[in-house]
C-alpha cells in the first residue's frame, strides 16, 4: 500500500509539473531519491512516462488519461468549452487555453498549442502555474467571494509557491483582485513567462467563476495593448458563450469553489 501511494504521489507531483526532474520530484514529494528512480523506472516500462533529455525531467504521456477513463469530470470540457476554444484560436491564430482552479494552483485542462502556427512553448494539459501572477489565475481569483479570495491568499503566503511575495502583502493582492474585477479581464504579471504574454476571461455561472480562458501571446510580436484592442472582444464572446452552454447544461457539468486544504 505505501508504494502504491507513493506511485499516485509521483503521478499528483507531476500532474502539477510535468518534466520535473528526480531533484523536483524529490523535493516536492519527500519521497527519497532511490525510490523515486524505481517508481518512474517502473511508470515508464509500463508507458505511463517518459523521459526527456532536452529537460533532465519526466513527462506524462496520453496514456495516463486511461487511469480517469470512468471519471466524468471533464464531459463539459470536451462537449462544450473545446470546440468554443478551437473556433476561437482559428479566429485569432495565437493558442488559447483553459484553466481550472486545484488546490491553489491554475491547472490547464485544454490548450490548442498543438494546431497553433504560433506555439513557442511546448505547455501540455496538467500544466500546474501559480494564481496570483498569472493572467487567467487572476481573472479566476478576481471572480470568487472575498472569503475564498482571502483564504486562497493567505494559503499562499505560508507556501513555497512562485506567488508567495505578492500573497504576502494581501492588501494589494485584493486591491488588485478587485481592479480585474472591475475591468472583467486580466493580464499576467511580466515576470512571469515574459517572453509570451497573455490575456484571460473568467467563464462566469451565476456570477463566480467557473474557470478561465485565454489568449497567449509573443511579446516580442505583440504589445499588450494592442492584444486588448484585437483580442478582448472574441476572448469576451468566447466566455459568453461557454457559459451560456454551462448554464443549459447543468446536468452535465461538475464546477465547483474552490477546494479548501484541510
């Protein structure tokens, strides 16, 4: 039983990170260095990872969606918010994704980098990013009550997580919080990712959101500015829409608040 824990703790550690390397996986886990070369060793013989050398790091492949072939989570993804993105990314060129909140990370649950001529990064579902410096963990954040916001803040700020500063100082956390909110949309913190720059919609039912949109961008290629100018309104539109079908739908949906640790 403890090394089928351990297992399911390697594939979690990596779901938040995919292509952490032995050294992450160690220090994210606390799983020691030895075992964890015989758990991925054993992951990857039975095709679940494989290692890269470009990164010195482990990567998930398509055949860990069969371990969640029961599980009907991601039915309003697939049926509803995919087809609304990829009709999107044909629109604007640039990729663009989808990311739910999960345990005080943003976690992308559908990216259409694979069709767009305009990828320069090689992001992959699962992909775990923080919250508070990031465009669509902003918009998502911005959209929740107060009690949740700074219960998420305050998370942040005793964790080790690349938000952990701006968390520190909840006063401007929220101040910002409540300008996205104002404005409907939000863009990333330039420190983070610059070479690429973003901007995200949160896909409002009743009024909180359900996750978050966005368009990713070249900075080198594309100010900010004229990202707002081109892209907001079918970003807007985009959002609407998924919502609009959400909300007829409510059966087939599972969206939730966010998860509190315990």
């Amino acid at each position: 039983m403890r090394g089928a824990s351990r297992t399911l703790e390697v594939l979690r550690a990596l779901n938040l990170s995919n292509g952490a390397s032995i050294v992450e996986l160690n220090r994210a886990t606390g799983i020691s260095r030895p075992a964890l070369y015989r758990i991925v060793r054993a992951l990857s013989d039975d095709g679940y990872l494989r290692f890269d050398s470009d990164i010195d790091g482990y990567l998930l492949t398509p055949l860990v969606r069969q371990l969640s072939d029961g599980f009907s989570d991601d039915a309003w993804i697939s049926d509803i918010a995919s087809p609304v993105l990829d009709q999107l990314q044909q629109e604007v060129i640039w990729p663009t994704d989808l990311f739910t909140f999960h345990y005080d990370r943003m976690i992308m649950r559908h990216t259409t980098r694979r069709v767009s001529p305009w990828t320069i990064d090689n992001a992959m579902i699962g992909l775990g990013i923080p919250v508070l410096i990031t465009a669509v963990g902003r918009a998502y954040l911005a959209h929740q009550r107060r009690e949740i916001q700074e219960g998420v803040i305050e998370r942040l700020a005793k964790s080790d997580h690349a938000d952990r500063a701006l968390a520190r100082n909840s006063a401007t956390a929220i101040r910002m919080l409540n300008l996205i909110a104002e404005d409907g949309f939000a863009t990333r913190d330039s420190t983070f990712m610059p070479k690429t720059g973003s901007i995200a919609m949160p896909v409002l039912i009743k009024g909180y959101a359900a996750c978050s949109i966005a368009i990713t961008y070249i900075s080198s290629a594309l100010r900010a500015s004229e990202a707002k100018r081109r892209y907001l309104g079918p970003l807007t539109n985009a959002a609407k829409m998924i919502a609009e079908q959400l909300s007829e739908n409510q059966q087939a949906i599972s969206w939730r608040t966010p998860r509190r640790r315990r």
